[in-house]
C-alpha cells in the first residue's frame, strides 16, 4: 500500500527538552494507533505531521509534499488537539461555523458542514450553548466535530476519547471506522489500550522521543525475544497436562493458575507447542475450555517494551 | 518472629472522639501563616506599637515618680481608657489589622475553591459549622494578639509597675471593655474575611478587595461629607463605624457626632449578610455538577 | 451489609437526578457504571452524606445516611473525581491533615500518612509540596488521602483518568490489592470499561437515576453457541470438516474464525480433527457477551 504520510529523520525540542528524536517512518491510510507514557513525545509527533510546529531536523510530508508552511495541504487535515482549546463566550454553532469560515467556505456551505458534523457528534441540541457550560464529554465531542467538519482526508486525534461515557465512547470507535472504510487516513492516540485493540492492530509506540515499535500489533510481540510467549489452557486436568509437556524442550515453564483450572505453559517455540497439544488433548480426553495467549496484546507489548 | 507481607496494611489506632474537631484547620491555617513570605517580617512589626503604648505605661509610671520636676501637670500619657482606646481603635491599628487578615485571611476559603477541596473536608466527619469555625479562628488568633492580649497585659502592667489596685477599682469596666471590644472588631473583621474569601477562587483578588474596600468606603465617606456637610455619610466607612462604637466602648466621646449604634447596626448588617452568603456559596459547591 | 438504599430520591430542582434507586451491596468491589447524567456522583454524594435524598432510606456499614452522616464519613474514604488538593502543603502534612479531619491523633496520622504514600508508590517524593506534583502524582495522592483512616468502604470516581497505561496498570493493582482484603468493600465509578472488568466482580449500572441492570459480571455476560477460533495449518480443511458437522463459519478481517455451532456439539470435535489435520489451534475460546455489550443493551442503545 502506498504511504500518505511520511516523515524523515524526524527531530524536535523545546529548549533544551526532548519532544521527539529521529523518527523516519511511513504511514499508510486505514488507522493507526499511536501509543507511549506521559511525555514520550505523542503530542509532539502528531503536531509535526499535521504542520503546526517546525521540526528542528527532518521533514514530514504529505503523498510526497512537504508539510511545514505548505497551508494547501491544511484543508486535508482534521486535528483534535488533546487539551481544551476553545473559545470560552461562543457557542457551539458559531465556534463550528466560524472555523469553517476559515476555510473559505460559502455561508450556506457553512452551516450545512457544521450542522452535519454537529449531527454526527450529537451535538445539535445544544449548539447555541455557550461553550463555557457545556461538559467535559461535550467539550470533547466538539473537538471531534471541528476536526471532521471540513471532510479531511487525514485526521489525527490526540486523546478523542478522554473524558467521554462508554456510550461517547463507543460512537466515536464506530465513527473512526467508518472513515476507515471510506480509505481515510486516521491517527488516533490513547491511554487505554483495549480502547486502540479495538479499533486497529496496527501502532506506532512512542517512548522517549523514539519509535520503539510500529507495525502489527501480534508482529511485535513476535519479534520480542527477550519474553517467551505464554500460553494460557483453562481445561478440566490441567496438571496431566503438563506433565506431558515438562520433558518437551520447548517448553520452559509451566504454571497454574490459583482456581486450579488453567494451565500457564511459557515456551519460546509456539509452533511445536501447538501442533503438540491437540492430540494430546485427544489421546488423555481433557476437557478443553479455553486456548489463550495472554501476553500476545498490546498492553503486554507496552509491558515488554516500555515497562521498567 | 513477625514479617510484614507486601501490600495494604490496617491501621490497628483508635479514633479520637474530638470534642474540637476543627482544631486541626485552625491549626494547619496558623502554620501556614507564618509561612507566607514577608508574614514572618510584617508580624513582628505589627506588635511594635503594643511594645512602644507599654513604654509609655512603664514611662508614666516613673513619671508620676519624678513629677516634681515638672512645674505644671504632664497632659501627655495619662493610663485612662482613652490610653487604652488610642492603641486599640485608632486608625493605625485598624491599618494593622487590615495587613495581617489579608495575610492570614485571603485564602482561608478562596484557596480551596480554587482546588476543590472543599469535598475533601466535607467527606471527613466535619459539620458545615467545624469548616467555618476552624477557618474562623485563624482569623481570630491573629486578631486577639493585635488586641485581646495586649490589652489585657497594659492593664497587668500597669497594676504591677504602680504597684497598686488604684487604677483597677478607678476604672473597674476597663477589662471588660478590653475584651469586648477585642470580640467586636474581631468577629466584624472575621465575616469581612471570610465573605470576601469566598467571592473568588483567587487569594490575590480577594486580598485587594479586603484592603480596596476597608479604604475606598472610607474615602467615600469622607468624599460625600465633603460634598453634602452630612455626617450620616461616615456611616459607609468601615474605619468610622468602628471607631464610632470603639469609642462607645471605651466611654469615650464619638469622632463623628451621630449615635453609635448607627454604626453597630451597619456592621451587623454586613455580618449578617456575610454569614447568609457564606453558608450559600459553601453548599454551592458540595451540588455542583 | 455495607450498602444498602431503598427507592432513593433526589432532584436538583426541576431536574431529576435518582428515580427511585435500590441496592444491597456487600460484595467485594463494585463498579458503578453509567452513562453521564445517569446519576452516579449524585448516589456517591448521597451515600458520602453530602446530599440528603428527597425520599427513600438508607444505611452505610449500618448508620443511617440521613441521622448518622459523620459516622458514615469516618469509616468511608472518597476519592473525588476532579483534581483538588491543599496548597502549601507537603504531601505528608496534606495527608495526615486529612487523616487528623478524621478524627485520627495528630501523631498516629503522621505516622499513617507515611504508610498509604509508600502504599501509593509516592515515597520518594512525599516531603514535595503537592501544587509541584504531575498530573498522576495528584491522583495517586488523592488515593491516599482517601486510604488515611483506614476505612471499610472507599468510593473511587473515575481513579484512572488522564493516566498513561503504566500508570493506569499500577493503580487497578493497587485497586485489586486493597478489594482483596475482605474487610474493605470498594466502589468505583468509572467511564473506562476495561478497568471495571479488571477489577470488579460485580457492577451495577445506572440509567436515568434508575438501576438498569445489577449482578456479578461472570454471570451477567450471557454465553453463546459460538467460538471464536484461530488456526494454523490448513484452515480450508478444517472448515470443510466442520461444515460436514453442520457448523455455521464466519471468518473476520483480523483471522479469527466464528464458528456458531449446532445443538448437542460436542466441543472435543475441535481437537479431533485438528489432531486428525495436524492444524494449530492457537486460539480457542467460547464467546461471551463483553461489558460493553452488557452496558449497551443496559442503557438501551444498539
């Protein structure tokens, strides 16, 4: 797949702090989870490649374009910005239809992209409330408005979801998705990370400035050598079981679990492992329950590569 | 051999049933008093001039010693109520008092609704009335040292270094006065404190109110007389009310020649007023949302 | 039982918050689910004792929530929602403050207040001052504050927002570890499902002031005819064979395969002919109805 955005040696700081170092990497259009601690420098990446601040080394361009100071390129880009930016005295309506103005759309044109992104967010009841009484979930649903209002291409989003009910939440998964099917390109950055499975397995994780991994989110635990891969069997005799398994040299540890009912193998040759286990499975008749991998998610992959 | 295992641990005390619950405000209020800058400086310098009214008691005394010398009778420190009433209701002490409530005052309620705190005192077994009390007596302490106590001392003082209970039994009202008046222009200036702290989440801006207020009513008191020749008109400032019922107090004659209790009803009006928004703006927080 | 409110009431004047909510709760955590305006912090309010309901009863670790509100308010800690904290204070003198409020003495709250920032993982910096801590530190402390007095139930309203995943991991740690003893009951109120299912067994969720569903979330969850499988091998293989067993296969975008099976299935089928086919089987498990699914149907959207 062709890349929409790309970035080449990436470098910012503030002064004498890190905000990001060397990152050259592609991104493809679907969505991308981007993913890393307090202050790693997620904040940073996604004002770099959507243009808002000048990257001290390196470029960032968009299909091809270079991004700093090439204003043609904005009206592609939606942003919704992590912190609170509004203008406090507006309403609703007049902030959406204001903002669209910068655009250079017609009035008419105006109110119809406003009153369709508002629509979207379910904020079309309160849109002539003044921003300063709307709350915490509402003030994050107009950042999302704003940010998909002038139908961009490209739209980053820096914590969409912080602050939002489950009901909030799940509607702006599903709308991420949506615009995934019409071939968009979406970043999307979190702190919860079941929240980042459940729209995309593909991430970018950031941690002290650096990439320390992007791709598939199972590739990279792949590729994590230094943590065999532990595999979970909730069964009916979970210690024949792994009697069989100790005299396997792939197999490097076993556990159970403290109700008695699981089976924790850790082995660093899943292959063998689960070509070995059905017909054991078959051959001692144990009831199987479960098959699980539990270090194969994202929050085990932060764990690994970020964790202390 | 005991070990003590990772993880939460009880605590194995007994709670104290506090006859005083809100003393720990009071307390940590004071402390962090004295650790605002310049406080350390601006205190001792507000007990100055209670130093200098017991040199000058001391000074009389040896006066009276030495009165021969003189040809004709001392008019200058005489130890009567009116000594008591120039150090305690004269303008610079009001002054005085004014600096040291914004010091100890301005935040008492406007820090925590600037921080929200107020629902981490309310989810402690606190009344409404602890919360106020305890703030309250930050206030208080202060005040009784500018006033109570040096009051109080003068009137020792003088019994000692007289050696004598002449000045006691010519003036027996004299203690009660002290503590009267100490009460009065401490719980007027208490309310002020506290009602101006809970009109804003910024100690700065309630610390101008406190001072802006005291003076320009006080300017505009005297503006108006200026302008109208009325003498009801000193009934808007703050520094008149309370010299008029001072002096009142004190059995002195009035600075301003309308009744004293004018200027007692106008200073209750404004503690009760105080008190009513006060117990508003504080439920107001424990609803909102 | 610790909590326990009958047909509770309670409007802010026009508006109605709680509708008439009952609960018997004396498990040991409990997530209080809902969406916003459901009235969740408006039943914490009402069990702390900060408001009185218009109608109903009620009694927390057995006092009364309308007579016996500072009792309440001695055994119970809160750890509220927004930021807030006392400035000037250093994180030991803000805690044992608190803990003093409580009614603790001055010297054993000191010496408690050292204990819950260890606990909190906020030792290294507890002699700062609390206006110089981050975002998570303050929310850390204010898990402490809440934990000073020891108390038998603690109300936590949203306990993770804003933290980053690491942060986040070490407070739902922190979170199992003090619901694991079997003397303190805790209810969290939290808008991040994941967290909820990783440390509460039972949730109650509220909808419009009224509870719309309630129970143990193993049990809530409805378990369907269908297993979600991933395989390795020859999967076209091991479709057929199932197929041949009147199995309904879907597959998804991510590789996992849906497979609804018949009445009367039985589920050693699966190894069989894997073991026959020499197929992996590196993910195999019974689907269920998820929380989120629980709370959609609860409130009543799709």
């Amino acid at each position: 797949m062709k890349s929409v955005i790309e970035t080449e040696h990436l470098s910012k700081w503030y002064g004498n702090v890190l905000g990001l170092s060397d990152v050259s990497l592609q991104i493809e259009s679907g969505i991308t989870g981007i993913l890393g601690p307090n202050g790693a420098g997620k904040s940073t990446f996604l004002k770099l490649i959507s243009g808002q601040i000048k990257p001290n080394i390196g470029t960032s361009a968009i299909k091809g374009e270079r991004i700093w100071n090439n204003y043609r390129l904005f009206s592609n880009i939606g942003f919704c910005p992590e912190q609170d930016a509004f203008y406090e005295d507006l309403t609703g309506w007049q902030f959406m239809t204001g903002l669209l103005r910068l655009f250079h759309f017609s009035p008419s044109e105006r109110e119809s992209r406003a009153r369709e992104a508002l629509e979207i967010v379910e904020l079309m009841e309160d849109k002539d409330r003044i921003i300063k009484s709307y709350s915490r979930g509402m003030r994050q649903r107009l950042k999302v408005a704003q940010a998909i209002a002038h139908d961009p291409e490209i739209i980053i989003l820096d914590e969409p979801l912080n602050g939002l009910d489950p009901l909030g939440r799940r509607k702006i998964i599903r709308l991420i998705k949506t615009y995934k099917s019409e071939g968009r390109t979406i970043i999307v950055s979190s702190h919860v990370l079941p929240e980042i499975e459940a729209m995309t397995k593909r991430i970018i994780l950031i941690h002290q400035g650096k990439i320390f991994a992007q791709g598939d989110i199972h590739y990279i635990r792949d590729l994590i050598e230094a943590h065999p891969h532990i595999v979970s069997v909730k069964c009916s005799d979970p210690r024949q079981l792994a009697s069989k398994f100790i005299q396997e040299d792939f197999v490097l540890n076993v556990n159970f679990s403290s109700a008695e009912d699981t089976l924790l193998v850790e082995t660093n040759n899943r292959d063998k492992f689960f070509s070995l286990l059905p017909p054991l499975i078959v051959k001692h008749n144990i009831e199987v329950e479960e098959i699980t991998s539990p270090d194969d998610n994202l929050q085990a992959v932060f764990d690994y590569l970020v964790g202390k | 051999m005991t070990i003590k295992e990772k993880g939460y641990t009880h605590w194995d005390g007994e709670f104290l049933d506090k006859k005083l619950p809100w003393w720990p405000i009071t307390r940590y209020g004071i402390k962090l008093t004295f650790r605002k800058k310049f406080f350390k400086l601006i205190f001792p310098m507000s007990l100055l001039p209670a130093v200098v009214f017991l040199a000058g008691i001391y000074v009389s005394e040896r006066l009276e010693d030495f009165k021969f010398m003189f040809r004709e009778s001392v008019p200058f420190l005489q130890i009567n109520p009116a000594y008591f009433k120039t150090y305690l209701v004269d303008n610079f002490m009001l002054f005085i008092m004014v600096i040291i409530v914004i010091f100890c005052g301005a935040g008492l309620i406007s820090d925590d609704l600037k921080h929200n705190s107020l629902q981490l005192y309310f989810a402690r077994p606190l009344k409404k009335r602890d919360y106020f009390f305890g703030k309250t007596a930050v206030i208080v302490f202060f005040l009784f040292i500018l006033t109570l106590v040096p009051g109080l001392v003068f009137i020792i003082m003088k019994l000692i270094f007289a050696g004598s209970f002449k000045f006691f039994l010519s003036y027996p009202w004299l203690p009660l006065a002290v503590i009267g008046y100490s009460i009065f222009v401490t719980a007027f200036f208490s309310f002020y404190v506290l009602f101006l702290s809970s009109l804003s989440k910024n100690r700065r801006y309630v610390a101008i109110l406190i001072f802006g207020i005291y003076l320009f009513s006080d300017i505009f008191g005297a503006v108006f007389y200026e302008y109208f020749h009325n003498h009801y008109f000193s009934l808007i400032s703050l520094r008149a009310n309370i010299q008029q019922v001072g002096a009142f107090i004190f059995s002195q004659k009035t600075p301003y020649p309308i009744p004293w209790f004018y200027s007692l009803l106008v200073l209750t009006a404004i503690c009760v007023l105080a008190g009513l928004v006060l117990k508003k703006k504080v439920r107001g927080v424990e609803i909102v949302k | 039982m610790s909590i326990e409110v009958k047909d509770i009431h309670f409007s802010y004047g026009k508006i109605k918050a709680l509708d008439g909510v009952s609960l018997d709760l004396s498990q040991g955590a409990i997530g209080l689910l809902g969406p916003n305006g459901a009235g969740k912090s408006t039943l914490i309010r009402i069990m702390l004792g900060f408001l009185s309901p218009d109608g109903g009863e009620g009694r927390i670790l057995d006092y009364d929530i309308k007579s016996q509100q500072a009792e309440i308010r001695r055994y119970v800690g809160y750890m509220p929602e927004d930021d807030c904290f006392i400035p000037e204070l250093d994180a030991v003198s803000f805690t044992s403050y608190l803990g003093e409020l409580s009614g603790m003495p001055r010297q054993e709250a000191m010496k408690r207040a050292h204990e819950v920032l260890y606990y909190v993982g906020l030792e290294e910096s507890r002699y700062r001052k609390v206006e110089t801590y981050s975002a998570g530190m303050k929310l850390r402390l204010k898990l402490a504050q809440s934990l000073v007095h020891d108390p038998k139930l603690i109300f936590l309203d949203e306990p993770t927002s804003g933290l980053d995943p690491q942060g986040r991991t070490e407070i739902l740690e922190l979170i199992i570890d003090i619901s694991s003893k079997k003397d303190i009951q805790v209810l969290i109120s939290s808008h991040i499902l994941p967290d909820i299912e990783m440390t509460c067994s039972y949730v109650v969720i509220l909808n419009k002031g009224i509870v719309v569903s309630e129970g143990e979330i193993s049990k809530l969850k409805e378990i369907r005819d269908l297993y979600e499988i991933k395989v390795m091998g020859e999967a076209q293989v091991f479709l057929r064979k199932l197929k041949d067993l009147k199995c309904r296969v879907e597959e998804t975008e991510d590789g996992i395969l849906k497979v609804y099976t018949p009445p009367n299935y039985n589920r050693q089928e699966f190894f069989r002919i894997a073991a026959e086919e020499k197929i992996q089987l590196r993910h195999f498990v019974r689907s269920q109805s998820s929380l989120e699914d629980l709370f959609a149907e609860a409130v009543g959207v799709d």
